[in-house]
C-alpha cells in the first residue's frame, strides 16, 4: 500500500467539503494576524510563533488524516504531492536528498507569495522571512507526527521559490 | 436580484463554480489558529474575539469581490434580501451550508443567522472556563467586512454557540447605516 492510499486526504466518502477559496482567504491572513498579534503582545514581530502555528497545524494534519510510518523519504513524496496539493493546490516542484538524511524541497511559485506585492530584491528577505515559517512548521509538524525528528529551514533565493533544507535527525 | 430561486442560485454556484477542498482541513487550520491566540493572549478571550473578528473583516473585504463575480448577484432591493443573499448564496459558496434568517426585528434591521451545522466548530472542544470566548466570531467580521464593501455598515455578533452549550449557534446581524457609495476607508 502506498503512502497516498493510506494516508488520504479529503478523498473519503463521508467527507465534507468548503469553498478552496474560503481556505485560502483564510491562509492568507495567518502570517499578518500572528506578526499583529506578536506585535501587539511581545512588543516584536516574532518568527517563531508563526513556526509553531504551523507545527501545530502539521501535527493536526497526520492526527485528522492518518498515522501511518513509511520510510523518511515516502513521508517527504507524502508531504510534496498530497499535502502540497490539497493546501496549495500545486506540488513541490522538486525533491532532491543526499540519502543521509538531508532533503531540499523547492516550490518555484509558493502560493502565500502570491498576495504580496513583488518586493525589491533587498526588501525581499525581511518581508518573505515570515511567510516561509509557517509552511516550514508544516512540514516539521507532519515529520514530527509520523516519527522524524527533523530541522526545517526556509529561504527565498529569489520571488516566488521557496526552497526548504530538512535535516533529520536520528 | 435575479428572478431564479436563491436557493437555486446558491446550489448551481456550488456546484459548477467551486473549488472545493476538505472542510475538516480548514477546521483544524483555524483551530490551531484560535489555539494560538488563546495561548498569545493568555487567555484573554475578549481579546481573541477582537482579533477573530478582525481577521474576518480583512477576509470579508476582499472576499466580497469573488462572492459578486461567481454568484452574479446583483444590488439587494431590501435589507431582507440582503440575508436571504447571505444565507443562501453567501455561506452556500463559501462554507456548503445555508444558515436559517430568522428573528426579524419589527424595523427590519435586525435579523439572526443560525448555524445549524458549522464548518469550522467539526471536532471542537473549547478548553474550561471559555465562557467568553465566541470560536467562529471570525464570521462576524466577514459580514462586517463583506458588506461594508457594498455600502451597509453592521454590526454583527455572535448571540449563542453550542460549542459554549448553548442550544443553537446564532449570529445578529444589525443594519446601522447605510453608507454613501465612496471607497471605504481601509481598517488598520
């Protein structure tokens, strides 16, 4: 059986459904509501919040859907097509891992980019920071959910791709 | 307003016009969310409504534009028509359900939305002594938001919520003016 059979998402016959859209406008408001929020509260805007929404949501995700353990390298296919696809509605457009336990995922069009303006190259960093660490907490989320114990860093080397350096650990 | 039923309305543009993405995906992604303010605010839930609510204006400003260009609903000739619209084309497209209007006060401007079977309470537990705190008052600033981009200013807010225990979920939606036609200035 395959990670996408077991693990599905949205496919099962009793399964309610919403407006994609009413997903996305709610997508899009998380980064600027937590920065708010962070600012409002701790007096700074404060990445790691917003990394932690995401874990949270990551774990949310296995827990609803499913809990099976494949191998790290079917959960990272898992995460880049099935997860992808139903919170982005594209996949990661690639995958790459040395085989010891380091994986880079690029997305060429990162949908949270979509909404923003397109930044100068030297602002791009500061404002495209935020919006890498909730996908970032995503990933870390699911892997942590289904047994891997990973590090998730994001960047931007240029608008719209994100690229994400998984490193687990063992 | 067109001369089909709206119910029909709603049900064609959820059907031919909608992409459509698991409810309980959405649920546990404004879940966490809500669980997070509830932890930044420290439980402070008046604060987290305030914010919910403020989220929900920002969505209802820019959802309106998609809500007009699919539904092709044109201008409401009465404030009841207006609900109607919500109910049945507003929450249909958005959300698959449609909320009851009921509760007409005598003048007109005052009607309750209820929600029989709402998308974003699926498999909540609010924590102990939450009293105050309204889960999906995010949908109090959509309306707030959505309609003042079409010239009605509301207030709206939840009444009741079984997720407190109550025995219905309910929203009042009041009219307060009706606003020229200018652009609405945006809220920081």
């Amino acid at each position: 059986m395959t990670m996408e059979q077991e693990i599905s998402l949205g496919s099962e016959p009793h399964a309610m459904f919403v407006s994609y859209n009413a997903f996305d406008l709610i997508l899009g408001e998380l980064v600027p509501q937590m920065q708010e929020v962070s600012q409002s509260v701790y007096g700074h805007t404060n990445p790691a919040r917003i990394e932690q929404l995401g874990w949270r949501v990551g774990l949310a995700i296995v827990e609803r859907f499913g809990s099976t353990k494949g191998d790290t390298l079917e959960i990272m296919k898992f995460i880049c097509k099935d997860v992808w696809l139903v919170l982005f509605r594209k996949q990661i457009d690639n995958l790459k891992t040395n085989h010891r336990g380091v994986y880079v995922l690029t997305d060429t069009q990162f949908r949270l980019f979509q909404r923003m303006s397109r930044p100068t190259p030297s602002e791009t960093i500061a404002m495209a920071t935020p919006y890498l660490e909730f996908p970032a907490g995503i990933i870390r989320g699911i892997l942590e959910a289904l047994g891997v114990k990973a590090s998730v860093k994001a960047e931007t080397p240029g608008f719209p791709t994100v690229v994400f350096h998984i490193t687990t650990m063992h | 307003m067109t001369s089909k039923p709206l119910k029909a309305v709603g049900e064609e543009v959820w059907k031919t016009k909608i992409d459509k993405v698991n409810a309980e995906l959405v649920a546990l992604t404004y879940g966490s969310l809500v669980a997070q303010l509830c932890r930044d605010f420290e439980n402070n839930y008046d604060r987290v409504n305030e914010q919910l609510d403020k989220m929900g204006y920002n969505i209802g400003l820019r959802l309106i534009e998609d809500f007009l260009a699919r539904s092709g609903i044109g201008r409401c000739s009465s404030f009841k028509d207006t609900a109607e619209v919500i109910s049945k084309v507003g929450f249909k497209m958005f959300l698959n359900v449609v909320p009851r209007v009921s509760n007409w006060s005598a003048d007109g401007k005052t009607f309750s939305l209820y929600i029989d079977d709402n998308p974003l309470a699926d498999f909540v537990e609010l924590p102990p002594q939450s009293e105050n705190l309204w889960y999906s008052n995010i949908y109090c600033g959509v309306l707030r938001g959505a309609l003042e981009m079409t010239q009605m200013q509301v207030h709206a807010e939840f009444v009741s919520d079984v997720l407190q225990g109550h025995a219905a979920t309910e929203i009042k939606v009041q009219l307060l003016q009706i606003l020229k036609d200018e652009i609405p200035a945006a809220e920081e």
